[in-house]
C-alpha cells in the first residue's frame, strides 16, 4: 500500500489529538491495514470509550500506564514506563504493523514533576521511530510533543483550545466525550 511509512504527530493544549489518531485508524481499518494502538498514560484497570470500540473492531488495543502523574508515586509512573517503553519498542520493529498509534507519548515525554530519561530515553523513542519499518505509519499524540519528534514527523497538527466546557462551565469529564 504505502511507500513510505508516514509520522503524524497531533499535539497541542485542545481536545482532539486521540481523536485524531482513532479517525487515522478507522480509516486503516477500513483499508484492511493492521492496527495497533498503544496508550502511555491511561491505565487498564479503567475502561475507555476507544478501548472498547477498538477492541470490537479486532484493534490490538493496550493501556501501558498507570493514570495522571498526580495519582501514584513517582516510582510507580516510571516502573509503568519502563515496561511501556520496552513494549512499544517491540512493537516498532514488527514489519506486520501497518499503522502503530502512541497516544499520549508526547505526555509522556514531556513529564517534569520526576526523572524519566533512564526509563523512557527520548534518544532512543527517536531511534526507534527512525529505524522503525519503512512502511509502518506511526501516529504519535499528546501535550507537549518534543521539537525533536516535530523534526522527525511528515505531518504535526497542533489542537489549539479555543473553546472548551471545562474551563468555561466546569463541567467535569463525561462518558462517550472524554473517556
């Protein structure tokens, strides 16, 4: 099908950026292309809206997190990570993978409240995106995207928040919009 695997980064301050990455893969899916969809931060002791639906459509679909960075220790969030990073790095060596989605990779990345670099090394997410195969398109999204990702991507769209009901009505996350 592809030529040449494409990286697509959606990140910014708005809602949308996992959104954007379940368009790409509903419209992978429909092309018969093999998906899987790898979340760094959501955890799987809870359910999530994608989850299920992507689930139904026979989408590998795995939450490698343990929650916000506020919900657990330190130590916690980066074992998660560690164990998050050694599966994704797997996963973009596997030349049967059409289209791999790291949602929230950017949050990831981006954490400052404790150390990550020795659990989550960014030079080596930049490797690997680099030496992933030449046909696999990656959809990376989240806060804060790393200006070496932004360099390495074919297409970076920025979620900007114009609008939005939490901060304008607190209005707290609803089931089938947030999760």
């Amino acid at each position: 099908m592809a030529q040449k695997g494409m990286l697509l980064v959606y990140t910014g301050e708005g809602k949308g950026k996992t959104t954007a990455s379940l368009g790409v893969t509903l419209r992978a899916i429909g092309r018969g292309m093999k998906v899987k969809y790898y979340q760094f931060i959501k955890s799987p002791e809870r359910t999530y809206g994608e989850q299920l639906a992507l689930r139904k459509l026979g989408v590998e679909t795995v939450q490698l997190g343990i929650g916000f960075t506020w919900t657990k220790t330190p130590e916690e969030h980066r074992e998660a990570l560690a164990n998050a990073w050694q599966t994704v790095k797997e996963e973009l060596k596997d030349e049967t993978t059409d289209v791999l989605v790291l949602d929230e990779l950017n949050n990831a990345l981006a954490i400052t409240r404790f150390p990550i670099d020795d659990v989550l090394p960014l030079s080596e997410v930049l490797e690997a995106i680099h030496n992933r195969p030449k046909k696999m398109h990656l959809v990376i999204t989240g806060r804060s995207a790393h200006p070496a990702i932004l360099d390495l991507a074919d297409l970076v769209s920025t979620i900007d928040a114009t609008k939005h009901y939490y901060a304008e009505q607190d209005v707290k996350a609803m089931k089938g919009l947030e999760f």
